[in-house]
C-alpha cells in the first residue's frame, strides 16, 4: 500500500470524530444541567442533536482499527 504524505489517516480522522461526537454529546447535556429552572427537559431538537453527536462518536469509534490508511 503506498504512503501519502500528509493525508490524514482514518486512525486520525477517527479520533478526532469520536473526540467532537462525545464533547459534543456532553454539551448538549450540559445545557439542561446548567438551565434547570426550564421546564421541558429534553425537547426533540436536542434529541436529535444527542443522536448525531453519538452517531459522530461511533463512526470515528469504528475508524480507529482501520490504521494508517489514508482516509
């Protein structure tokens, strides 16, 4: 398999996909922790955000065995 130099990995790409995904997923959780006094709880637009987020972390999850292949 040939080496290209300076291609981003799919190890990389992978680590820095399940990196936003979960730092993502716990922001959105975060902002009912810090809004509290609302009413509501989770609503469906964060719901959808929570399941993007989590699709994010384990797509980037799935790529790290892949190696050092160029993504």
């Amino acid at each position: 398999m040939e080496r290209h130099e300076g291609a981003i990995t799919k190890r990389q790409l992978g680590r820095f996909l399940a990196l936003v995904g979960a730092v993502g997923f716990v922001a959105i959780l975060m902002i009912d922790v810090i809004d509290v006094g609302r009413p509501g709880g989770i609503g469906p637009a964060q719901r959808m955000a929570l399941g993007l987020a989590l699709a994010c972390a384990l797509i980037g999850l799935s790529l790290i065995p892949r190696g050092d292949a160029p993504a």
